[in-house]
C-alpha cells in the first residue's frame, strides 16, 4: 500500500494524518501508538517468500560448493540458534547443484537404459549389447581420473560432461564392434573361400 504524498512527505504529516481504525469502531492517528521520525536504514528492505530476508554472499574457491555448505551449514548449526521464526537458507549455485543432483538421480538411469535400449535395437543381440555398456565404467573412471589430474570439481556442467562422455563411449564401442565383426565376417569369408 503507498498513500499519497501528503500524507507520507514529512513524519509530522504521517503521525497526524494516518489514520489506523480501531477494533471496537472508530479511528486515531497513528502518532498515538507509535513515534515516527526519520532515521538513517537500508536503502532497501529485501524480503523472500513474504518474509524479511538478508543475504550473505560467499566466494568460494579452490573447492567445490557443495563440500564448502555441508560444512558451513554445520559450523552455523553448531555456533548459532536462531531465535523463533528466523532461519537459514543456502541458496544460488549451490540450490542449483542440489536440484540437479535431484534430477541426475533419474536422468542418469533413463539415460543409461535408452542408451542400452538403442544399442540391442541396432545389434539385436544381448551379449554385443553388453560388450558396449561395460565399455561404459571404463570411460567415466578416466573422466573422474581426468577430473582429478587437472583439479576439477564435481559441479552441474562436469555432470553432464559425464553423460555425453557416457555418449560418445557408446558410439565408440558402436563403431569398433561393427568394424570387429566385419572384420571376423571377412576372415570368416577368405576361410570359406579357401577351403
């Protein structure tokens, strides 16, 4: 609600003038219940979910963010009791993280059975189609020893890094299947032809 600027353009017109109406009938103005002067605040009042709110930025560097709020939601947990309707939230890149380690725990799977499904549509075979998916562990521990030599930390964009290296696995044990058992079939074809 924003009055008029008469009413709010000095606190002697807001005392006076702002009415507040009272429960068993009538009104007074405000200056009876409350003192109104001016005095030096926040340029703004910041609230979330209809309910004040204050942030606290944090950097973090040289590790990853969901280690650095684990242990900081402990240290704050430990050392600080909020009074009764105060509470804290983590927020930002870490809320990020956290929703899609939410959404990793079901695309991963889905993702993994259609790759699996597709590979037995095009070799119509079980143990072929394994073959390619055991390649698939092999690729994501030198994704993670990759990860390791060069420092990373395990965030969103690195986890689907893992699913388009899981991608192009498979289309690698695709194509050297395909080339192994054309190669067997010619083998196989010089063999008949000679005896």
């Amino acid at each position: 609600m924003r009055y008029p600027r008469d009413f709010r353009s000095s606190p002697k017109a807001i005392a006076s003038d702002v009415l507040i109406t009272l429960p068993g009938g009538g009104t007074i103005p405000l200056g009876e219940v409350a003192k109104v002067e001016l005095v030096r605040g926040p340029t703004a009042i910041r609230t979330e979910n209809g309910q004040l709110a204050v942030y606290i930025y944090v950097d973090v560097r040289d590790r990853d963010i969901g280690g650095f709020v684990t242990e900081a939601r402990q240290a704050v947990a430990d050392a600080i009791e909020f009074p009764p309707g105060a509470y804290a939230v983590w927020s930002g890149q870490f809320e990020y993280l956290e929703r899609a380690e939410a959404r990793t725990k079901i695309v991963v799977p889905v993702t993994l059975f259609i790759i699996f499904l597709l590979l037995y549509l095009n070799f119509r075979k079980i143990t072929e189609t394994l073959i390619v998916m055991l390649s698939l562990p092999f690729a994501l521990v030198g994704g993670v020893w990759l990860m390791w030599l060069m420092n990373f930390n395990m965030s969103v964009a690195v986890g689907v890094g893992f699913i388009a290296l899981a991608g192009v696995a498979a289309e690698t044990g695709v194509i050297m299947l395909i080339y192994l058992d054309a190669a067997m079939h010619e083998v196989a074809a010089k063999r008949a032809a000679e005896g």
